[in-house]
C-alpha cells in the first residue's frame, strides 16, 4: 500500500505541476505532440515587466553593441552575446543529470485560433530514481538564451514556438547543461477543476497578495495566514504578478504543486486516481506515452514527497539586462547558475 501512495503521489506532482503552470491550449490539441514548425516564425512582441512591450529583435553576429543595465551594479557584457554563455560556448553536461528522469512542465498562452503562443511558465521537474530525490526547477520566461538550431538569441519563452520540443531541448541542454526527455505543455482551465476535486488545499501565504481578480475588483487581497483555497482561488493565486513578480509566481505555483501533493497523501489517492487520470488526459499536449508513464512510475518506489526541493532562477543567478533594441531580458550569471543546477540535479 505504501509502495502504491508512493507512485500516485509521484503521479500527482507530475500532474500538479503541469496544471499550475497556468497556460491556454484549446481542448482540440489535448494529447498530440507539437510537431516542428515547416516555416521560421514570426518573431511578436511578448510583455514584459517593467517596460512597456517592445518586439524583440535579435542583433546580427557582426553588430557588437554596448548593452546598459538596470538597475543592478553588476557589469554586463559588452559585446554580442556568444553561444552558450557569454562567451563560453555550449555549457558543459551537468554530471549525472540524464540518469535521473527530466520533465519539462510549460504554460502556454496559446488562445483558440491563434498559431502563435509563448510558454510563460518553465519548470524542470527532475526525479532520482535512485534516491527518491525530487527537484523542482523554475526558470523565468524572460531568461535570454541562444536558439541552437536558429543560431540566435531570444527569450526562452519562444523556443517552444519556433521549433517544438526537439529546440526547447537543445536550447536547455546548451545554454544550462540539462536534457528533458520529455515534456507536458497544459492548460490552466483543467486547475481549477483538479483543485476542486481534491476538496481545495490549503495554502500559507507569508505575506499579505493584493491584485485585480475577475468579479471581484482590482483590489482583492489574501493573507497572511494560511488560507483554504478553492479551484478559482488557487487559480488566481497561481497567476497573480502586476502587484508582485515573475519570480514570487513561480515560487507561488510551487507552493501550490506542494499543496497538492500533501492533500492527495492526507485522502485515499488510490480512490481519486480515476478521476486525476481523466483531468490529465484532457488537459495536456505531451509526448509522454503510456507506456513512458508506467515505465516511469514503475521507478517511484523511493520516491519521498517530503525530499521533493524547490529551485528559482533569480537575481543574483540572473540578471537584467537591456538588449540594444531596448527589451528587458535575464541573463544568466553562469557560476551561480550553474552552482544551483548541479545542487538540484545531483541530489
């Protein structure tokens, strides 16, 4: 019985974790893989925070501009940044970091209708089979990386856009080291309902959240304390950022896939397997079969949600800068970064 609470409760973090990334695919595309795109897209502009939107173009391999910061002291480059890290190349493999198995969890913003999308919401979900150890990996949509296959740089939240799962991999695995073998891509409409399902979760709010929500004003506040949360609540929660960060929401989606996972292990997640089943298979574009499901839990049998760690790319790991087209992005402080990556992912 133990063994089997141990495999639903990895299953639900994996689920969990998709749901909260908070994304909108139409339920038309509900289980088939992206296939590569036949053309080069169309670059458009995505917002950002705290500059106004401003379309992204990325500077030719002969033009060496003088990049400005904001506001952090920390120097910057100044010239074109090169593949890899600025001016290192490729990152190196992180040791040990394939034989674990490697989820790629991604929001979209998709809309029906529309061709194009960013995935907004990263997280690396990263199980050790061999010790049970679980890392949970949160990586801000503004972060500037080189697209491999494009021979530029961008936002990591377009390489899903511009060449499907095979660039957003080679883009992970060259500018950090890390390969996913799969990826989850879901729809936040599906959260809710999942919440709801689970009899809510109970959420602590370190400090006090005041943003706009739906039907009920621009200032609609929670906390401190721990709060009950339901599917709409828990929605809200998980997406809220004009008062805050990207970075305090993806510690927020964290807390929530944690949440989760301790109310499946307080109920009979045996008995609520069906239902969490359904909520998968009609909420996510993935290239996981399954077989790759059943193979992967098959490997549960340490698996320890109380060793599950939460991981957040932020400054000082990352730093703003601003390209010389006047776009706010993130680049990487490659020793710090890579410090973080090789804790989590050698666990």
């Amino acid at each position: 019985m133990l063994a089997s609470r141990r495999i639903v409760s990895l299953s639900l973090l994996i689920v969990a974790a998709l749901l909260v990334s908070g994304c909108s695919l139409p339920l038309t595309s509900l289980l088939t893989p992206l296939p590569p795109p036949t053309t080069t897209p169309t670059v458009t502009p995505t917002p950002f925070q705290p500059l106004p939107p401003t379309a992204v173009y990325l500077p030719t391999p002969t033009f060496t501009p003088t990049p400005t910061i904001t506001p952090s002291p920390t120097p910057v480059p100044t010239a074109t940044p090169q593949p890899g890290t600025f001016g290192a190349g490729p990152a190196s493999p992180i040791p040990h970091a394939d034989e674990r198995i490697n989820i790629m969890l991604l929001g979209s913003d998709r809309r029906p209708g529309h061709a194009d999308f960013r995935t907004d919401a990263f997280m690396l979900l990263s199980y050790n089979p061999q010790t049970g150890a679980t890392s949970l990996i949160s990586i801000p949509r503004d972060t500037y990386v080189y697209l491999p296959a494009l021979k530029r740089w961008h936002r990591i939240n377009t390489a899903m856009e511009f060449g499907g799962f095979p660039l957003l991999a080679d883009t992970l695995a060259y500018n950090f080291g890390v390969r996913p073998q799969h990826f989850v891509m879901v729809d936040f409409q599906g959260f809710a309902t999942l919440v709801d399902r689970l009899g809510g979760v109970d959420i602590y709010v370190p400090r006090q959240l005041c943003d706009r929500r739906t039907h009920y004003g621009d200032h609609y506040c929670i906390g401190p304390g721990t709060v009950h949360m339901d599917g709409s609540l828990a929605l809200w929660y998980a997406r809220s950022r004009k008062t805050t960060s990207d970075f305090d929401r993806a510690s927020r989606q964290q807390a929530l896939v944690l949440a989760m996972t301790r109310k499946l292990l307080s109920l009979n997640g045996l008995a609520r397997a069906p239902q969490l089943y359904t909520a998968y298979r009609n909420i996510v574009t993935t290239d996981i079969s399954l077989s790759d499901l059943t193979a992967m839990l098959l490997q549960a049998r340490h698996f320890d949600p109380n060793a599950i760690r939460t991981y957040l790319l932020k400054p000082p790991a990352l730093r703003p800068w601003i390209t010389p087209q006047g776009s706010y992005v993130l680049i990487q402080n490659y020793p710090q970064v890579r410090a973080l990556l090789e804790e989590a992912l050698q666990r």
